[in-house]
C-alpha cells in the first residue's frame, strides 16, 4: 500500500475543548538563538514580557535580541495612537541596535484582541528603515497559535519575503530551526554522501543571519527538519518548490529515511548514502542501547503539546521498544506527517487537538509507566504518582540525527531513573 493509501486507513479522533498548550510566542527562545542578526519585538503585554523571559532565562542586565513592547491599558481602549507608539519604540530600539539587520514584529494575544494591523506597521516602517533594516511581522498569539506554531508563522513569514531563484537555478533547502551542532553535522553528511552537489547546493532555512534568506522558486527542493512548519511548507509549495516528504530525522530510523530521501531525490545512491552513515549508525546504536533495557515494555502517553509527537512516538516504540498506548497531537496535517503516519502500526490511538478533562480521565484510567506532557499537568500528575517528561525539554534540547539519538533515548528515561530511585 502507499503511503497516501496508509493515511487514509489510519484513524484519528478529533477532540475539542480546554487545551493546556504555550502560546507560539515561546518560539522566539531558539529563533533568536539561530538568527543573529534578528531582533523579535513583540507587541503585547507584561504577561507577555514575564513569558519569554521566563521561558528564556534572561538576566536582567543581559542585552537579548527579543522585547516587549508593551501595551498599556490606554492602548487597550483606544485612547492612544498604536501606531504612532509602535513607530516611536521601533526608531529608538534601531538607534540602540545598528547591528539589527531584520526586525520581526511579533503579535500577541493583545494587539490581536485590538486588531492592530502590524502587516502594514511592518509595510510602513520597512518604508522607513529602507536599506537599513527590513521588518516582517507574525502573529504569536495564544489565540492563533501553540507551542512551536510561533516558528511556523515566522518561516512562513520569511518565505514570502525570500527573493525569487531564477527558473534554471536548483537547490536543497533543509527547514526547520536547528541548533548550530546538528546543522552542522547534517550539513557533513549531506555533502559527504554527495547529496548537496547533486542537488546543486545546500542552504538551511531559517538561515543564521536572516538577512541571507536562500532565493527559492521552481528548481528549489526542500527537506522539512521539524514537523510543525505545515504553513511554511504550504508557502513554499505556493512559489513552485518541491517538497521531499521523509521521516523526520529522530533516531536512527527518522535520519537514516531522511537521508535517503533526499537521496532519491536528487539521484545519489543509496550504497554511498549507507557508506557515509555507516560509522554514525553504529555509535548511535551503541548510545540508544545503553538506555533501551530502561524504556523497553513500558507504556507511553503523549499529551499534546509541541508537534512533535508522532515522530518521537515513532522512535520510542521502534527504537527504544515502547509501548504507545495515546498520541496526542495539537494538530495534525497529513501531507506534512505523511511519512511518520505510514509507519505507525495499525490500531495506533491518534488523537488532534484536546479536551483536557477527557484526556486526563482516559490518562488516570490507564495509568502509563510515563507521561509526556506539558509544563502545566507535569507537577500534578507527579502528585497523583504519576511519571512525567516535560516536552518543552524535547524542544530545546539537541535531539535530531545520528550523533543525538542517544541523547533523546536518555531524555526519556531519565524520569524514569529518577522514580527508581525515590522508590529505594
């Protein structure tokens, strides 16, 4: 069967109520990581403010590359021009910051409730920065977004902006935020196998200085490295790019697939794909089997949170010998898991969206020997006796390709570890 054929016999219940997810503000902690010549001002409020500094760790004397503009109750209702605040924090905040090269006005759940248009204050104030700086906009909001739909509406954002290719030019376009380590040893075994240069070239997407955002366009073949860029990839199919639909590159299983996708793609083959690989597979083999006789036979519940579900139910259960009992997802759009929903086993219990209520009450029936989940249920659960493993932790740890997957097989099994030991 095909795996288009796969996804239509794969089941998935929809559930809709409470949700306990961030909002896609939270993004902005590895965005501006990556992107070192971007600045992320968020127009919102002091929640707002408190959330990224919380979520990022920032001291107070620290200088980051993100901010708050925050609105005051004034603003809130109408009595103050936004606009002409906006204009004045964003003249004052490039004056301070020469070294800003592109400059990302971030919505909120505020500015949204106000309907402030921040597409035309981007239009406008790219108008009068022109040549020194260039300014897109995105909505974060609570509202419209969760967890790591913030990065989704940003790439998304810069693919609209990204300059045209030429109708001859081609390329390999890998898209996903990635930290410096793992791009780099993508990047290796990519050109290593031969890959890039068949491909006619290699970029990352979102590149490390925002002001290089890759041309795209016909000739333009692009490798999704994150699961959640459903919008992002819709932008680029949009400018006649060729999406190369692959496992996500977790483990061995999701890097290897990937690789080789990519690989057929552009004609390389698979003997010098494998050739290549051959040396990073076995040290990630070795690193998984330290953790497996830890995670094999116990029971998994994902809550969903950060997208990145399917993908680590995936590993967990091929690689690790885990036992899904719920995959939740916050949401799910087939063409972009094509590749993960062909390889779940049959009768896998997928469920989109969430009520909260619900899913704990099935959560608490079942009782799993680990619970993957947000923050905000993490706490409680481990009161009811209960083991948790915090998602945002999947995120902001290094956890694709060979040389991590022992790293995410031990961010499993640490929670593990640690109720062993409460227990003695």
């Amino acid at each position: 069967m095909s795996a288009a054929g796969a996804l239509a016999d794969i089941p998935v219940t929809l559930e809709r109520g409470q949700r306990e997810v961030f909002c896609g503000l939270t993004g902005i902690v590895w965005l501006h990581r990556k992107m070192q010549d971007a600045f992320f001002l968020v127009v919102g409020s002091r929640t707002c403010a408190h959330l990224l500094q919380s979520a990022a760790g920032v001291m107070i004397f620290s200088e980051p590359r993100f901010a708050t503009a925050i609105m005051q109750e004034k603003d809130l209702a109408g009595l103050s021009d936004a606009n002409e605040e906006l204009d004045r924090i964003v003249h004052r905040l490039l004056d301070r910051r020469p070294d800003v090269r592109t400059l990302f006005l971030v919505g909120s759940c505020p500015s949204e409730v106000i309907k402030l248009d921040l597409g035309r204050a981007a239009e406008r104030l790219g108008q009068a920065h022109l040549g020194r700086v260039k300014v897109l906009n995105y909505s974060g909001s609570g509202i419209e977004t969760t967890f790591t739909e913030g990065e989704d509406a940003c790439l998304e954002a810069m693919v609209r902006a990204a300059p045209v290719a030429d109708a001859a030019a081609s390329g390999l376009v890998v898209v996903g935020t990635l930290p410096d380590v793992v791009e780099d040893q993508l990047e290796r075994l990519l050109a290593d196998s031969g890959i890039a240069d068949a491909a006619g070239g290699l970029t990352f997407f979102p590149p490390r200085r925002a002001e290089t955002i890759p041309p795209i366009g016909p000739g333009t073949r692009f490798l999704l490295a994150q699961p959640f860029l459903n919008a992002t990839r819709r932008a680029l199919l949009e400018r006649g790019a060729t999406h190369v639909p692959a496992l996500f590159p977790f483990g061995i299983e999701g890097t290897s697939a990937w690789l080789h996708a990519a690989a057929d793609a552009v004609g390389v083959a698979h003997e010098r794909v494998e050739a290549v690989t051959r040396a990073p597979i076995a040290r990630a083999r070795k690193a998984i089997a330290h953790y497996r006789p830890q995670l094999e036979g116990k029971r998994v519940w994902f809550m969903p949170d950060s997208q990145l579900e399917i993908p680590l139910a995936r590993f967990l259960r091929d690689e690790c010998g885990a036992e899904l009992l719920e995959i939740g997802v916050p949401y799910l759009d087939r063409k972009t898991m094509v590749g993960e929903l062909g390889v779940l086993p049959e009768g896998s219990r997928i469920v989109e969206g969430q009520d909260v209520d619900r899913q704990l009450d099935r959560l608490r029936e079942e009782r799993p020997d680990l619970t993957v989940c947000g923050l905000g249920l993490a706490n409680p659960l481990e009161s009811e006796g209960m083991t948790t493993k915090w998602s945002i932790e999947l995120v902001f740890t290094p956890v694709h390709g060979f040389e991590q997957a022992g790293d995410l097989a031990e961010l499993f099994a640490r929670p593990l570890q640690r109720r062993g030991a409460l227990k003695v």
